[in-house]
C-alpha cells in the first residue's frame, strides 16, 4: 500500500516524483514488481514501463511473434510455420520472461534466452551481452549470424524468426537491461526502509 500510494519519500531508490506515479499504476503487490520497476527505471528502458504495468493488469496481451514477423512467415512459408514458430517462442521465451511479462528486462534473461533459443553457452551469452553493449558493429553482425544459424540448427528456427528475435529483442534488451542480481538487491533495501517507515 506505501508503493501504490505514492509514500515512497524516505524510501530507497523510490523517491523520484515519477517513479511514484508509476507505482500509482502499477499497484505492486509482489516484491518481483519492485525489483522490474527498479530495473526499467533508467533512462533506456523507462519506455518499456507503461507496457509492463498494461501487461501486469491484463490491459495488452503478451506476445512474441508480433505482427511483422507474422506476416512475414505467413508470406513465406504459410500459417502452420506461423503456428509452429510461435509455439516454440513461447516454450523457450515464457520460462524467461514470464514473470516481465514479456518484457526483456535483466541482463540475465538475455542470456539464458540466448542458450534456450540457440545454445549458447552462459559465457558466449555473456559475451553477447558485452559486445552489443559496447556497440561494436562488426561483432554485433557476426554474433547475429551466429545465433541464427544455430537457432536453426538447434531448434529449427526460420531464420526470419532468429534475425527478428534478435534485432528486436537482444540488441535492445543488451543496451538497456539491468542486471538482475543488482535489482534484487535494490528492491531489498527499499522493502527494508518502507518497512522501517511503516512500522517506526
């Protein structure tokens, strides 16, 4: 209730007058919800909060095959691709995101959606993660190529579906997501000090 009500001044890492009206509309009612808010409150991912607080109230579905890539395999390929790529992003991508609704939130998520689509190893996702982070072009391409090719090779995904994923999930997501760990621990101290607020 000290979240949802805007009573977060004393209150660690939710002082801000526009994280509080977030949380207005957030309503959190889990710690997980303060941890995400924690994470997408930064300058890059700040525009994925309204979709996450839409998400949680059941206001916009959670969807992976968007309808740009749809099209594009329908065209291609027909609808039972259509319905098989989608079965198979969601069996590789809900365990991960799930709990953000869809969102690509931590640092942590990219890396495990790396091994679950293509088979990275959690030292070549973290790699990944670095490089796109740095920005390196001619990197960022040949780990793009390598991830299509063994999404295809592992899980037998189009490559249409490897190279969206990748273009508008990864290479985002690596610019902008937080580390998971760091956020936990934020949304801790925060729970610590509400609970000091409320209590004394």
């Amino acid at each position: 209730r000290v979240f949802a009500e805007w009573d977060t001044t004393g209150i660690f890492q939710f002082e801000w007058e526009w994280i509080r009206r977030f949380l207005i509309d957030l309503k959190p009612n889990t710690i997980n919800d303060l941890v995400a808010m924690n994470a997408l409150y930064r300058p890059w991912p700040m525009e994925f909060i309204p979709s996450y607080i839409k998400r949680k109230h059941g206001q916009e579905p959670v969807e992976y095959m968007l309808p740009e890539l749809i099209q594009t395999l329908s065209k291609k390929y027909g609808n039972d691709t259509v319905a098989s790529e989608r079965d198979k992003l969601i069996n590789d991508l809900w365990p991960i995101m799930g709990l953000t609704y869809g969102i690509a939130v931590y640092q942590e998520q990219l890396m495990f959606l790396v091994q679950s689509m293509a088979w990275f190893s959690l030292p070549e996702a973290d790699l990944l993660r670095r490089w796109v982070w740095k920005k390196k072009r001619d990197v960022i391409e040949k780990i793009k190529k390598e991830f299509v090719s063994r999404a295809e090779s592992y899980k037998q995904y189009k490559p249409e579906t490897a190279i969206f994923i990748y273009e508008k999930m990864i290479e985002p997501a690596a610019s902008y997501s937080f580390n998971k760990s760091h956020a936990v621990c934020y949304a801790h101290i925060a729970y610590q000090t509400w609970y000091l607020k409320a209590r004394y």
